[in-house]
C-alpha cells in the first residue's frame, strides 16, 4: 500500500468516525410525540412537518420521533407517560389538562365568542395563560407557544339528516352528544333533544333514527361518511378549537436555548402551515361532498349566543365559573 493510499484510507476512516460521532450526538436527545391521527390525515402531516422542522433547526441536535394511531396508549395512559418523561409532546386538545385544572373546559365554551379572533386573544390572557401554569406545576405538563397556533377544524358544523338553517331548527332536535356535562347542558339549553353516544356510533345511530343530528369538525364529516346518512351540514361555529401540544415541562427546561429556540421556530411554522393544509382539506372534501348532493349552509350564530349569554349568567349567579372569566371575556372583546 502506498502513502497516499494510507493516506486516503485514513481520510475516509476519519470521516466515517466523524459521522459516526454526528449520528451518536443526534441520537443522544431524542423526543417522542404522540397523537391519535393516521399519519397521512391533514393533522398527521402538520405533526410530521414540526418534527422534521425541529431537526433542521436544530442542525439534527434533536431528533422528535412521531407516533400516531395511538400507538402508544389512549389519552389517559399517555398523560401518565407524559407526567413521567417517556412521552416528550402530546398532540391533542389541550382541554384534556382539565384533569389537573378543571377551569380549562371553559377554554371550549359553546357560542361565546365573537369570531376566531376573538377567541385567541382569550387563550393568550393572562387567565387563561395562568391555569395552564398551574396545570405545569401540578402535573409537570407545560404547553408549548400560542396554545391556538396549530388548527383543529379549521371550524364546527352541525351535520344533519333535515336541513338545520336556523336557531328554530334545533328546537328538539334529536342531537349525539358526548358524555360531557357542560355540553349536554348547553345542548339542552339551546332546546335540543340531546342523546349521548360514543363517536363511533353516531353513523348507525343516525341511520336507524337514534339521533339526527352531530356536531364535528368539518375535517371529519367525510371520513366518518356523515354526509351519507345525514346530507345536511350547516356551519355554526359552535366553538373554536386548537391542537395543544403538551409537553413535558422538565424535558423542555432541559433543552439548552438554542435547541429551545428550535423547537419554538418549529411550532410557529406549523402552526402557519396548519392554517394552510387545513383550509384546503377542508375545501377539498367541501367540493367532493357537494358533487354528492350534500347542502352546506351557515347558520345566524346572534340567537344561539343571546340565548347562552342567559345560561352563563346563570352559572355565574351561582359561582359555577371560574373566577374572573367571563370579565375577561368581555375584555378580549374588539373593541
């Protein structure tokens, strides 16, 4: 072997040790992120997209390896492991952290606010922000940036087998709901006729004349083929939603800042790719819906929010709200 043979040998050892020692170093901070969407969903590719994004501007310091499907548990195991540190972020709504600070169900309140708009400037209030610090001290789980930034939705309808094209329509109306008894409450308050049932039961239940109405996102009314027994959608804005990305508070804290502000970057740019991929799944599935033959209307949300400004001000007369919040509703209003 000549010398520059040895050389050049020695070159090449040198680089793929140099390599080597990269891949050890990346691999040495690594996170897990949970959610319960298939990966190729509008919300599994935004998912996608943060993790890949937190690799790059990390320079590949850290690696966030993506689960969906629940493939590590439901909700409640996945809280638990997030508590512990074997999961790093949970992707989903953030009302789950109710667990800890019951307050946080009203982050969800139907027909309170004005528009979208609105509804962030609430989320971002010192009130709001100050239930999920308490949720990080109690259970060590954080919330990471502008806990609206990442879209759910993008928006609510009520999905339906008769056309609901008004406040006068849900009059006994016979509407799936949840087991949530804020919900049923104020279902019931709007005049429903409210039955409760699990998700994955509304298409049969609809079918047979169980229910006739449900309330979802409008990303789901196709995938869970609604619209084939229920050919009426009707947007109403019932209430906004948000993915929360939950996190481990202790992992975070850990991260030096720029990996920090790798992750932070990271999250503002799905956020705004949220907004991107979601209106347009939307529209998509909007147009394919309507080639068969589904009706989309919008309803007049004004009767729906006098009639519930009634039920929150009884709650309140009874102490049945947080302290301070519906003052801070008001303050958030757009003057």
């Amino acid at each position: 072997m000549t010398k520059i043979e040895r050389l050049t040998l020695g070159v090449l050892a040198g680089t793929v040790a140099l390599a080597t020692a990269v891949s050890v170093q990346a691999a040495d901070i690594s996170w897990r992120m949970v959610h319960k969407m298939p990966p190729d969903s509008p919300e599994g590719i935004v998912f996608q997209k943060f993790a890949d994004l937190a690799q790059e501007y990390s320079g590949g310091k850290l690696e966030i390896k993506v689960y969906p499907n629940e493939q590590l548990g439901k909700t409640q195991a996945v809280l638990e492991q997030l508590k512990l540190g074997t999961v790093h972020l949970y992707a989903e709504g953030s009302t789950y952290m109710t667990k800890w600070v019951p307050a946080i169900k009203y982050i969800s309140s139907a027909f309170l606010f004005d528009d979208r708009e609105h509804w962030v400037r609430f989320m971002n209030s010192d009130l709001v922000q100050g239930w999920f610090e308490e949720a990080s001290e109690k259970a060590g789980i954080g919330i990471l940036g502008d806990p609206t930034a990442i879209v759910r939705g993008p928006y609510r309808v009520m999905v339906s087998k008769n056309a609901v094209e008004s406040y006068d329509s849900v009059q006994a109306l016979k509407l799936r709901m949840a087991p949530n008894k804020i919900a049923v409450e104020t279902w019931t308050w709007l005049g429903a006729d409210v039955k409760t049932l699990a998700w994955t039961d509304v298409y049969q239940a609809i079918d047979k004349g169980i229910v006739d109405a449900v309330n979802s996102p409008i990303a789901l009314v196709e995938s869970m083929r609604f619209y084939e027994v229920a050919p009426n959608v009707a947007r109403h804005d019932e209430y906004y939603q948000s993915i929360g990305f939950m996190l481990n508070q202790a992992a975070y804290d850990k991260l030096s800042d720029d990996l920090k502000e790798a992750v932070n970057r990271a999250y503002v740019e799905a956020g705004k790719y949220s907004e991107e991929i979601m209106g347009k799944a939307a529209d998509e599935s909007i147009g394919r819906m309507k080639s068969n033959g589904v009706n989309f209307v919008s309803v007049d949300r004004k009767p729906f929010i006098d009639r519930m400004n009634a039920f929150y001000a009884e709650r309140a007369k009874k102490g049945d709200l947080p302290e301070g919040f519906l003052d801070v509703v008001e303050q958030t209003r757009k003057k």
